[in-house]
C-alpha cells in the first residue's frame, strides 16, 4: 500500500509580496519532492500555502486527497469558501476544522508542515499525540520553524519521530527512511 504524507500549513493568503515569492517557491519545492515518490497526498483541501502545494503536486501526478470540514460540496464551496480543483478526491468530514484535523493526521504515515499557524499549531499536536513522523520545512516560519521549540518545552513522551530540515528532498527523504 502507498504510504500517505499529508501536509499541514498556513491556509492564510500568501498572493503577495517577497516573502510570499519565497513561500511559494517553498511550496513547489515540496511538491516536487512528492512528485519523485509514489506516495499519496493527504491536505485539509484548504487554500494558502497548503493549496498550492497540493495544487503543483497534483499537477505533477501525485494523487490527491482533500479531508474537508464540510459534510458537502456545496458546504465546502459556499460555507469555508474552499477550493475543490486542486484534489483528485474530496472527503467531506462534517466535522468542522478541528474535527477535521484529527481525521486528516489519523490517516497519515507523515505528516509534513510547512509554515503554519494556530489550525496548523493544532494539526501538529495532535500528530505528536498520534506518535507520528513528523517533518518540518524549515526556514518557512510559523509552527515549521518553531516545533522544536515547542516540543523542547512543552513536550511528553509519545512516540512522535520529528525531522527539521530546510531541504525538500532531505526532509521528506528522512521522514520516509524512518518508517522503513
């Protein structure tokens, strides 16, 4: 069976500005990372950083799967104004965000942040909960660039493997060698 990464990050606009050039730029990165193995993607089907990666991943062949908060289509179109082009296929939870959350890190081997804040903040304790590998891209900002931290200080023995690596190709490398 495949294995399942899924991405967490910032669902915040990143349309503008160099450090969003920057962000982006990251965020094909790590799709193209994905792309070179045969895994399949897992996202909250959100906007922001987590959509463009899952947008060039899917565009490059990488299977897609959106966990959505909604319980429909038209909820995850009207109600979170949510995109639905950049998926192969759409779970609609019902669950809202957090509920969501837990469903799309149960059902992933790895878990990958990128950037992220406080919805991010809570997909990334519940996948150290979870005892998950876990990577963070970092150099991105947000809760990538401060899991360490946080771990270090606020941490409980659970299991969790956690990566940090700025490269793409060496984050997701590792995180795939751990479950070997």
């Amino acid at each position: 069976m495949k294995l399942k990464v899924g991405v967490i990050g910032s669902a915040g606009d990143t349309s503008s500005g160099s450090a969003a050039g920057v962000l982006l730029e990251r965020a094909s990165a790590l799709a193209r990372a994905l792309s070179k193995r045969d895994v399949i993607l897992l996202t909250g089907g959100t906007t922001g950083i987590v959509y463009a990666v899952g947008k060039a991943a899917h565009d490059a062949g990488v299977f897609h799967v959106g966990v959505s908060p909604a319980s429909s289509e038209d909820e995850h179109l009207e109600r979170y104004k949510l995109p639905i082009d950049a998926c192969d296929l759409l779970v609609y939870t019902g669950f809202g965000l957090k509920g969501r959350n837990v469903v799309l890190v149960r059902s992933c081997d790895i878990v990958i942040c990128i950037a992220g804040a406080m919805g991010s903040l809570n997909e990334f304790t519940i996948a150290h909960d979870e005892g998950k590998v876990v990577g963070c891209l970092t150099g991105t900002g947000g809760v990538a660039d401060e899991a360490g931290y946080l771990l270090q200080k606020f941490s409980k023995q659970s299991g969790a493997r956690l990566f940090r690596d700025h490269d793409p190709d060496k984050l997701l490398a590792a995180c795939l060698q751990a479950l070997a």
